[in-house]
C-alpha cells in the first residue's frame, strides 16, 4: 500500500510538472471554430446571477475579445449545437477557464468523441460521472434498461465553485493507437484531470467513446468540441499544447558499480568497478546496496528529431550528467526532491554519447535516481525504471479529517504574497464536516485562506521531527494576510499593517463547538466569527466591536479588480469569489493601484463569502 501511495504522487508529479510552450487559441474572433448556430459569440466580458438559473450574460466593457460566450436558447438541443475547433489534436494537454450559469450543463470532448462533463455542481456533496469534472458515461441501446449507460466515471471529490465565477480545468489526454492497417492497439487514456487546482483523476483508460460523440468512431486526431445545447456557458484562456508520439531512449547502455565512500567522480575513477553490466533503462538497483556505492552509466540517447529537450534529474545522493558532450548536471546532492534539478539543451536528431554518475554516502538517506526528457511536442517521460525512484519503506502521509464539530488546529502556515514566501506562524485553522474550512492569523485577525475538499495535511508537522507547518488539501483561495480592521481618518489613507494596540485575546467556542476569535485594537474589542451556512456553499462572517472608535473600517476584501454585480454582490478578482454583505454598507475605493471592498465598523458588520 505504501509503495502505492508514493507511485501515485510520483506520477502526479510527473503530470503536473511539465514544462513547455502552450499554444492559444484565439478569441479575438470565431475564426478558430467551424461554423456552428449563432448562440456561440466572443465577447469581452461576462456576468451571472449565482441565484437565477441559466443567467449569464454579456457584460458592457472597454474590450469585445477574450471571452467565448454559449448563450443557449431554452428548449432547443441538438448536436449542431455544439461547437468544434478547426485544429484537431491526438496527445494533448488542455488549460482553460470556465463559467457556469446556475444550473448550466456543458461538457468538453477530446477530439470530439470522450466528454469531460462541465455542470453546475455548486455545493452537492456526493459527485457522480454527470457532475463538473466528471467523465462521462459510454452508452449501449442493445443492453437493458438501468444498464444502457456504463462506465462513467466520477470526480474524487466536488470542488466546483459557485455559478458565476470562473474555475479551471487542466486536462491531460493521450490518444488511442492505431497500428498500420487502421485497427486499435491501445486504448485512449484520461492521464490526469485538475480542477480548481485539485487532482480528480488519474490514469484512466477509456475503452470507447462516451455517449453523445461527434461520430460514432474513434480516430488517432479529432477536434475539440464544446457542448452547446443544455445551458449558459463561458470559456477563456483556452490553452493546448500537442505532443507526437516519440520519446526518447537509451542504447548501449552500460553500467559500472563500484563500492565504498565517496565525495568526487575523481575519487569513483580511482578504483575498477566490482561488476558491470548492461539495461534498456537506469535503476539505481543494480547496486545491490543502500549506501556506500557508486554507479556510472554510459552509453547514448537516441533522439527522434532535432530540437530543445529539457532533461529533469531526482535522486537521493549525488549526480553528475553530461549529455553530447556537455555538463548538463554538474555534481549535486539531493534528498529525492520530486521538483529536481532541470536542464534545458540543444540536441540533433539520432544518436548522442550518455554519461551519468551517481553515489551516495548518507546511510540516513533513502536510495533514488529518476531521469525524465521532453520537449515542446515530446511529453515528459522517465529514462528510468518505475521501482528507480521508488524509497524503501515511505511513510504514509498523516492526514487530519474534519467530524461531527469543528476541527481546529494551530500550526504553521506557508503562503505566497506575490512572488515572496511567507510563514504565519500563529495561524489556526479550522475545518467543518460541510467539507469547507479556512485558516486565521491570531496576529492580526486576517482570514487569509478559504478551501472547499479535504481538510490538512499534517505531515510535515507530526512526522519525525516535523517542521510545525500543515498544509490545506483543497481547492484553495487565497484572501489576503491583512488585518480586518483599520483606523481610516480619510479615504486615500492607505490600509497598512496590524495597529501596535493589537492584543489577541485567543477564541471562545459556541454550543456547536465552532470559534468566535477575540481581539483588542484602538481600545476596543473585536468579536470574529466564520461559519459555514447554506450547507457548506458559502462562509458568512459576523464581526462586532464593543466600543467606539472614530473612523474604524473593515477591508472586506482586496484585488487588482473588483466590480459590483446587479445583484448587489461584490465580483472579487475578476470571478475569484463574490463578497456579500448582509448587514453594513460597503463601498469600493482605488488606492496604491489596488481596489478594496471597505465599510465602516460602528457596532458590527455581517458579509458572506461565495465561491
């Protein structure tokens, strides 16, 4: 079981790293698209009602491109509905953005025959193949009835965002094959699917096309095709790239092993190996040793095309690699880090001379050793065995789940403010059965962090010796570590960072074991409390003050854009998540090229946050 645990993150990773150039397709017009009915449109900006079905709509704005619009007419359905790109793709890796009405269905088939379902799932509970992420179901009339749909695949958990805002779907895809005469060899494979920034599926061969393809066929290139008939639908940033089918490989590859300490290839070539030998691909293995050894391998790379190929090396202990010629690695250690080291280098086509070495010398240190390639049409794959980078022994990682009550731990937090990394140190978080959570600063009162799935990873705080932190395990939004409270004598007064009158005065829990967080600033008492409400859709969030202080304000929220919806609800980040206020008044101001949501804080304030 453990040594499944870490296969699997090992291929996540592998996935979820590549590096390459994407290609775009344009929205400046439909010239992308084949002809299809005129529900389909560009326009430049969109807006919706998270409470009236099916309404998303065009929005007045300074630009008329960027954004692809189905504006469905009610009770008309059809395949001509749809609409299909004129590139078509085999092996692809798909990026966009997208935006459901409130009760929308759409769906995205790869090469216009396997359907990524697309759906208003806001907030259900227990996804099915029909819900947002999820593969749809292959259909056969000649089976019984309950049994004609077979095969659908389910999302591992709902982290759908509310209608109205975009969400993000990254979709890697490889493509059935053929052999020579037309007929199939190997089945089309969902490699992985991200929503929202999570991982919903991995690995998933799909036997045939799901019900509703293009054409009742499968074929080695298809185009994209987006469904158009069953509700209100947005998309952006549509971003691909297209792989062929080539990798690349070793041949004469041979190996030397050699056994003792040591620091420098110099210190390796000092000695005659004890054994050698020769394999199709590296495994550290071949040592039959955990510590103390050193192996060298050469031989030559085959490349299928002339071209840039970045290379990425992990590996527990040292290595040194040089590729045609050229030091690609020079000598470095390293603890099996699954980011690597990376190199990007000019190769012909054919054959090119190998070398690498690799020695260990930590006994405490686990034995690894993974090489990948890939290139801008060449996917990223392992030159290595799967069991070379496989540990002996990996732990199981210690998650913490949520209960009946309130789940509340305090640890350490790492977030990112821009470019910069930053640890709050004093941070709680707090997780809830309705599976939606977020995090505190008792520095500063700031609500930093929201996320709807599975509550933390606690593994780099409990095991061995730990480094305190935790980690949330969800789709994740980030609001912002700022104090909620500020002193504004007038309006172009810039928010600033916590009052030195901040005193934190810890949290009490009510009779459902959930927390209201209390803190003295400008000689007043702050009340916080954050609850889930509307069964986990949305967090509402009660802030009281016992006290008067003159031109006390709250920042409800803060982004490079923000806009007012019809409704009345604030649009945060351009469709991150939605501010609404149930009780105060709140305003927009521009300051420091940056927009606020504020309002002044008299006695108390009431807002909810969507997403």
């Amino acid at each position: 079981m453990k040594r499944k645990i870490l296969k699997n993150l090992i291929f996540c990773g592998l996935l979820a790293n590549t590096v390459s150039a994407q290609q775009v397709i344009p929205l400046n017009n439909m010239d992308a698209f084949r002809t299809t009915q005129g529900q389909w449109s560009i326009v430049g900006a969109v807006e919706a009602d998270f409470t009236k079905p099916n309404d998303l709509h065009k929005k007045d704005a300074s630009v008329s491109t960027g954004i692809l619009l189905c504006e469905h007419p009610p009770g008309k359905y059809g395949i001509e509905m749809d609409l299909l790109t004129k590139m078509e793709h085999g092996d692809l890796d798909l990026d966009l953005d997208f935006m459901m009405a409130k009760g929308s269905n759409s769906g995205i088939y790869l090469q216009g025959r396997y359907e990524i379902q697309l759906f208003d799932s806001w907030g259900t509970k227990l996804p099915k193949y029909s819900d947002v992420g999820g593969i749809y179901e292959r259909w056969d009339d000649s089976k019984p009835e309950g049994s004609k749909g077979y095969q659908g695949i389910a999302p591992r958990l709902n982290v759908a965002k509310a209608p109205g805002l975009w969400q993000n779907i990254k979709i890697s895809f490889q493509a059935p094959r053929f052999d020579a005469s037309g007929k199939k060899t190997t089945n089309a494979r969902i490699l992985s699917i991200y929503l929202n920034g999570v991982l919903i599926h991995e690995n998933v061969e799909l036997t045939g096309q799901t019900r509703g393809a293009w054409i009742d066929n499968e074929v080695a290139m298809g185009p994209l095709r987006f469904q158009g008939d069953h509700g209100n639908v947005a998309f952006r940033n549509i971003r691909y790239k297209s792989y062929n089918q080539q990798t690349l490989s070793f041949k004469d590859l041979k190996y030397g092993v050699y056994k003792g300490n040591f620091r420098t290839i110099g210190d390796i070539e000092k000695i005659k190996p004890e054994y050698s030998g020769n394999l199709n691909a590296l495994n550290w293995a071949v040592t039959n040793a955990e510590n103390e050894f050193a192996v060298k391998y050469a031989g030559k790379i085959v490349v299928p095309e002339a071209g840039t190929y970045t290379f990425t090396t992990t590996h527990g202990g040292n290595t040194e690699v040089k590729i045609n010629g050229q030091q690609a690695f020079k000598n470095g250690w390293m603890m099996s880090d699954p980011e690597g080291r990376k190199v990007t280098l000019n190769l012909p086509a054919g054959e090119v001379p190998f070398e690498l070495y690799y020695w260990k010398a930590d006994g405490w240190l686990q034995p690894s050793l993974g090489l990948y390639a890939e290139s801008s049409t060449v996917r990223k794959h392992p030159l290595h065995t799967a069991n070379s980078t496989m540990v002996n022994n990996p732990s199981s990682p210690i998650l913490l789940g949520t209960a009946a009550e309130p789940v509340l731990l305090r640890s350490f937090m790492d977030i990112k403010e821009g470019d910069k990394n930053k640890r709050i140190v004093h941070a709680i978080s707090v997780g809830n059965k309705e599976n939606v959570h977020f995090t505190y600063n008792l520095d500063n009162g700031s609500l930093f962090q929201v996320w709807k799935g599975n509550f933390l990873n606690t593994t780099p705080m409990w095991q061995d010796r730990g480094d305190g932190s935790s980690r949330p395990m969800g789709s994740l939004t980030v609001l912002g570590d700022a104090p909620l409270v500020a002193v504004l004598e007038a309006q172009d007064k810039p928010w600033g960072g916590v009052d030195a009158t901040f005193r934190t005065r810890g949290y009490e829990l009510d009779e459902n074991g959930q927390p209201t967080f209390k803190y003295d600033i400008y000689g007043t008492r702050v009340s916080d409390k954050i609850i889930p409400v509307e069964d986990g859709k949305i967090l509402k969030r009660d802030v009281a003050v016992n006290g008067t202080v003159n031109n006390l304000y709250a920042r409800l929220a803060t982004a490079d854009n923000i806009s007012k919806n019809a409704d009345g609800t604030f649009n945060i980040g351009d469709g991150s998540y939605l501010i609404k206020v149930n009780s105060g008044n709140a305003t927009i101001r521009t300051i420091g090229g940056k927009q606020e949501v504020i309002a002044p804080l008299n006695e108390k304030i009431s807002y909810s946050i969507i997403w």
